[in-house]
C-alpha cells in the first residue's frame, strides 16, 4: 500500500528540520516542500495548520500534523522501527523532560544571546551559559542523549549543536567551546559527523548568510519596538 | 508490591491539578504535600534541580517533573484503567497539539489578563476570548474533548476552569457569555468525583489572585 508523506517546511528552519531528521533515521521516504514563509505561505500550508499557519506540518496520507515536537512523537509511534524513544515509561519522561527544556529554555534563549542589545546581552548570555551547563549534565557521559545512538533529544538538540552553532560563529561568540563544554561539544561535533545527519543538515555556507539577515532584522526590529 | 507516589503541588496550581486528576482517574493513592512557594522544601530542590517547580510526582523516590509529561507517565504506567490518550498515532497527535496550544496560548494570556490593566489588558482579554473561543470550536459538541469519555484535552484543560471566575473578575468579562459551550463542558467534568476532588473553590482562587496582584503591585 502505498503511504503518502510530504513535509511542508523551511530549508533553514531547526524546527523543519527535526521533522525531516526523524524520517531519516526511520528510512520513510517523503516529498519536501519547501515554504516561502518569509514572503508568501502557500494556501496549502494555511489550510494544514489554521491555527498557527507555520512550518514544519507533516502530512499523512492527507492528514496534517503540526508542531515539530507532536511530529516527533507521531513518527516514533507510527513507524516502529529503529525507535528514538525509549520504551520505558519512566526512561520517556525523562528524555521528554529534556526535551522540552531545549525547546522552551535552552534554544530560545541561545538565540536571544545572539541578537539582543548590548545593555541585555550580557544577562541573557549568563543565563544561556547556565541553561548549557543543565544541559551538558543530561549528557551524563553518553555519546549521544539517546545512550549509543542518536534519539530524540539528539534530534531537538540539533537546533542548539548546530544551527545555533553557527549562529555563536557569524556573532563572533563562542559560548558552546571545547573549553567550556567539552562533553556537549563533543557531542555536537559526534552528532554533526554521523552520516545521516550530516547529509540531511542545511549547509554551513548557505546558512552562515542567512542568519546573519536574520539576526539583522532581528535587531532592526528590537530597535524599532 | 508497595508503590510509593508523592505528589508535591500548590493548590491553586493550574498544572498540580492536572495530575490529581490523572491519579484520581486511575484510582491511585497518592501522598499529596503542600509546598510553600516562598520557602521551597529540601525535597523539592533535590527532585527538581532544573525548574524548582511543582508539580513534582515522585513514584517510587523517582521524580517525574512537568504536568503534561506526568500525565502521560501515569497514562503510561497504570494503562489498565481509564486510558486518558487515544490509542492511534494520528488522534494522539491531535490531542498532544490541544494541550500544547492550552499551554502556549491560553494559559500566557489567561496570565496577562489577570496580570496587567487598561490597553495591555484589553489586548490580552481580547485574545484570551478568541482562543477560549477556538478551543470550544474544537470540542463541538462533542460531551468530551476526549469525545465519549474524558482524556487527554479534558485534564489539561478542566483545572483553568476553577480559575474562570478570578479571569472574569480581573477583566470584567464572562465567559459564559462568550463560550457557553465550554462552561457547560466544564460542568460536565465538575459531576466527576477525580476532578471535583482536584479543583480548588473560584472565590478561594480569586481571593488568591487578589492577594497576588497587591504582592505585585498590580491594581
């Protein structure tokens, strides 16, 4: 029987890219639209997802899933295979846990480190630090969050190893060091050199320009509020 | 063999009171502790170093931290009775993403709204209205979010109820004007002896809320 998945997202997104990452490591073959979500959103991705009108949606033989972290969790239990969670209840918890503390502490909070204004950075960058002194401790010794390969938590890290890796590179800042963080760097240079990772990942010299526009209107737009 | 679960909570707490009604609903017994928020326990701090937040389940001295997490873990564990989420992959990803909106959404703007006054509390109001509105679109008429039977959507959603009446108070609104769907649901969900049990008094809540805005100077 045929399945139909296309996955409507942005090339340069953290969040598409989980989507897409996932489907890899379960070897599901998808169609990839790529949204305009700068410019103009399609009427597609407007009628998946009324409510927030963004990206990534998954769609399932024409059934819409958003919010990359409900995502996440609809492919681990719809292709059982290869799974990225553990099955253990409580092993799920905690990986959840972490998982949610990336996605609503550690990565937003790296990423204001990057483009607030002089008079707050350095209060956000002190918090930021703490936030990946947590998270390094997650880490535990392991290669990956996942134990020996890579698992959920791998895949919602990779918006802090490497999209904001390069984002710390354009800023001239260098919070996630070798120095620093030895365990969690790495773990972002282990995780950045598996191979299914690395061919899937947006290319530093694509990216590199495109963030720098971003944080540009970032601040433009900091400056005018 | 015993089974030790702990939960450490606030009574007012919109997200401690999700997890009593998972544990209700599963019939578990459960020690609950009343934490000072001003003067955390030891016991606190060391089950949740990360956030130092309530709720906190401890099960068996292990620490599940977030109540959307501890909902599913108790889903999980004691699955023989009462299950809260659906079973297939597609519906499960619905519910997962209404208790997300309920948390991103309405519950910062159910803050603002208490929180702040004039133009900014208008702004809030206004939005806090629409998205109660959307959500009540979603549950139709169905009795449930859950549809027949309580889940997910319904304990995630239910404890905002026994803050309504503080919301209205505070914005000078009513809610069952604006969603009288939703409060009928609401009262649905009230006849249930786990969530009854659960819910705190309005007027305490309100009284609470009131207590809080002169701690923060918000008139």
């Amino acid at each position: 029987m045929g399945e139909e998945v296309k996955v409507f997202g942005y090339w340069a997104s953290p969040y598409s890219y989980r989507a897409e990452l996932a489907l890899k490591l379960k070897g599901v073959s998808y169609e990839y639209i790529n949204e305009d979500i700068f410019g103009n959103k399609s009427d597609l991705l407007l009628k998946y997802n009324p409510v927030h009108k963004k990206v990534p949606v998954l769609l399932h033989n024409g059934k819409p899933i958003v919010e990359s972290l409900v995502i996440l969790e609809y492919i681990e239990e719809t292709w059982k295979h290869n799974p990225y969670l553990p099955q253990d209840p409580y092993d799920k918890s905690t990986a959840r846990f972490w998982i949610k503390f990336i996605d609503e502490k550690c990565f937003p909070t790296l990423w204001l480190a990057a483009w607030s204004a002089e008079n707050e950075r350095e209060k956000v960058t002190n918090e930021a630090c703490e936030y990946l002194k947590t998270l390094e401790s997650a880490l535990n010794g392991k290669k990956f969050f996942g134990g020996e390969t890579i698992g959920m938590v791998d895949i919602v890290a990779s918006s802090v190893g490497y999209f904001i890796r390069v984002t710390q590179e354009i800023m001239g800042q260098n919070l996630l060091s070798a120095d620093k963080f030895p365990q969690l760097f790495q773990w972002s240079e282990d995780f950045a050199n598996c191979s299914i990772v690395k061919e899937s990942l947006p290319p530093r010299d694509k990216l590199l320009p495109f963030v720098k526009g971003l944080i540009a209107k970032y601040q433009q737009d900091n400056a005018k509020a | 063999m015993a089974e030790e679960v702990v939960l450490l909570d606030f009574w007012p707490s919109l997200f401690g009171m999700r997890s009593r009604i998972a544990l209700a609903e599963k019939g578990i017994k459960y020690e609950y502790k009343e934490e000072d928020l001003r003067n955390k326990s030891a016991l606190l701090l060391q089950m949740n170093p990360v956030h130092k937040k309530i709720p906190v389940l401890i099960h068996n001295g292990k620490p599940v931290c977030e109540s959307l997490i501890q909902v599913q873990y108790i889903d999980e564990v004691w699955h023989d009775k009462a299950p809260l989420l659906p079973s297939d992959p597609y519906q499960k990803a619905t519910v997962r993403f209404w208790a997300d909106y309920i948390d991103k959404k309405i519950y910062d703007l159910g803050s603002r709204v208490w929180k702040t006054k004039g133009e900014e509390q208008a702004t809030a109001k206004k939005e806090f209205i629409e998205s109660l509105k959307l959500i009540e679109k979603e549950l139709g008429d169905k009795p449930y979010f859950g549809g027949e039977s309580f889940g997910y959507v319904d304990v995630a959603f239910i404890p905002f109820y026994s803050w309504f009446y503080a919301y209205e108070k505070c914005g000078n609104f009513s809610i069952e004007a604006e969603c009288p769907k939703l409060i009928a649901w609401a009262k649905r969900c009230m006849q249930k002896e786990s969530v009854a049990k659960s819910l705190p008094d309005q007027q305490k809540v309100y009284d609470f809320i009131l207590q809080m805005k002169k701690h923060f100077g918000i008139e």
